[in-house]
C-alpha cells in the first residue's frame, strides 16, 4: 500500500484487506493519536480480551463463564488472555490511582488560594 498513511487507509477495503494490511492499518490509526506507547499497549490488550471473549459472553453468562467457554473452544488462546489480563488490570488501577491523587493535589491547592 504506497501513499501517505491516511491515503492508505481511505483506499483500504476492510472485507478483503489481508491480515498485514489490517495491521498496517490499525498502526496507522494509532500513529494519528496522541496515545503514548502503554496507552497504545492497553487499548490493544483489551481489545483482545474483548475480542476473544465476545462470542463467548453473551447476556446470560458471566465474564468468568464466558472465559470458561473460551478455555473449552480454544486452551491456548484463553491461556494468554490469563497471561496479560492482570497486566491490564493492574496499569488500568494503577492509571485510575495516579488520575485521583493529580486531583486531589489539584483540589488541595484550589481550596489554599485566597
């Protein structure tokens, strides 16, 4: 795909692009965000928890029954969504942690000004 990275992705047909095209293309999504490298990282690692839950968690199952029917259909798969699923959890708390103390900082200084 030659051209400019968002000329590439008009002319990308999403139904018949290859798997690499589509990489390519979510990459070049990405690059057009002001989204840091571990932002980038948590957005994909979720996408692919989601992904790999989505036909497995319908509305009567829980995301533990869910992850149990994704285990059945596909070991390998549900063994690395176990692998990262903490690493996502634990930059997500750890991000909602650093956004709560920035605000109480930021509440603490507004309540001191005269």
């Amino acid at each position: 795909m030659a051209g400019s990275p968002r000329r590439r992705l008009l002319r990308l047909d999403l139904r018949r692009g290859s798997t690499a095209e589509l990489a390519e293309a979510i990459a070049a999504i990405l690059d057009e965000t002001p989204l840091r490298m571990d932002d980038r990282v948590q957005l994909l690692g979720g996408a692919l928890v989601m992904e790999a839950l989505r036909p497995f968690w319908t509305d009567d199952r829980t995301p533990l029954e869910a992850h149990e029917h994704l285990r059945a259909h596909d070991p390998e798969l549900a063994d690395a969504i176990e692998a990262i699923a903490p690493m996502l959890l634990g930059r997500a708390e750890a991000h909602e942690e650093s956004e709560a103390a920035v605000n109480a900082v930021e509440a603490l200084l507004r309540s001191r000004e005269p």
